[in-house]
C-alpha cells in the first residue's frame, strides 16, 4: 500500500481508483459562486490589503 | 486544527481525497475535491457525501454521525496535504448553505492561531471584497493560502 506523509506527519493512503472524480465538476453551483466572486473580486490584493490595515 | 482525524485516501495528483465518517449513522463516504476556477492557481474545495451505490454527490446532506469537529479536521488535513503539493494554489471554501458557511467561520475561529502559523486566511466581506479574514465577522466564502505567498506578511 502506497503512502504519503506531510510534513505535519498527516499520512494519506494514496489510491488511484479516485483519478475517476478529477476534471468532474461535482459542486456545480459552488464552482459557478466562486468564479463569479473571482470575476468581481479577483484574488486578494495582498498590497492594497496591507496598506488599509 | 489538534482534533483528531480520518485517515484519507487520495489520488497520486491530490485533488481528490476520500475518507469515512464513523458514527450513529454507520459509515458514510466523503469526498474533498479540489477543482480548478477560471483564474489560474485558485481551486475551489468541494466537499459532500458520496453515495458508491449511485455514484453521486452531495455537498447538502446532513449526516449526524456527531462527528463535525473530526470531518472538519480532516477536510482540514486535506489543505495541508494539498498545498504542499501546490504551494503556489490559493483555495476558496464556503458552505453550500449559509449555515454551513457560518459553521465554516466557526472552524476557522476556533483555529485561527494554529492555521495562522502556515496560511494567510480571508474572508469575502459584504461588500464584495477580500480581507483578511476577522474574528466574529460574516463571510461569503473563505480564501486560504500559504504564508509564502503572502509577501506582504
């Protein structure tokens, strides 16, 4: 059995049969939210963000 | 987040983890994946039951195993895991109800100084705009990265 360890020692079994969910968009309306908040927002502006606090 | 956690399988890329939630409700599937947007290096996390029999989905369904505080750690875990594969990405989370997305808040609150230490974390205020995210205030959606990334802390 293959595995990963993170550097927080958090172990994951690594199992391959779950490629079969990648590219799938399963949460269709929670990924259509959240391109719409990046159309509007983008990413924070780590800068402007800095200066305001 | 120190609670304990599921142990997760995951594809060799992790974009997508599986775990098991133990409890009054027998063992139930779930499933964190990790889905590119429309702007490079931003993911949304996704997460719900998986239903093996049906093959589907479901970010609304409410599982009372009495198991929150250990699903969400491990949902957690997962950003570790996923991030230090991609150390570059940045993540957007929110609940797929506004309850949930308080009770996202919550998580977030309870752990803050812990995630503090690796991540810069914000919120999507009211008014249509980042910041970086305060105790006690409402989100719409969460954005996490590592502190690397964040040159200006």
């Amino acid at each position: 059995m293959k595995t990963h360890t993170t550097s927080k020692g958090v172990t994951v079994i690594i199992d391959n049969s779950l490629k079969k969910f990648k590219g799938r968009n399963l949460f269709p309306e929670k990924l259509k939210r959240a391109n719409e908040i990046l159309a509007h927002a983008g990413v924070p502006d780590l800068k402007k963000l800095k200066n305001k606090c | 987040m120190k609670h304990s956690k599921y142990l997760c399988k995951a594809e060799d890329s992790f974009l997508v983890f599986k775990f098991s939630s133990e409890g009054s409700k027998g063992l139930v599937q779930k499933i964190v994946i990790y889905t590119e947007t429309g702007s490079e290096n931003v993911y949304n996390l996704g997460f719900g039951d998986y239903d093996s029999q049906t093959g589907s989905m479901s970010d609304r369904s409410v599982t009372n195993n009495g198991d929150s505080a250990k699903v969400l750690a491990t949902v957690a875990a997962t950003v570790y895991t996923f991030t230090e594969m991609n150390p570059a990405a940045w993540i957007m989370a929110s609940g797929s109800t506004a309850a949930r997305t308080r009770l996202y808040r919550m998580a977030i609150t309870n752990n803050l100084s812990e995630i503090s230490e690796h991540f810069a974390i914000f919120g999507y205020n009211c008014e249509g705009r980042w910041e970086y995210f305060v105790v006690g205030k409402a989100y719409e959606a969460f954005m996490i990265t590592r502190k690397e990334n964040d040159d200006t802390l």
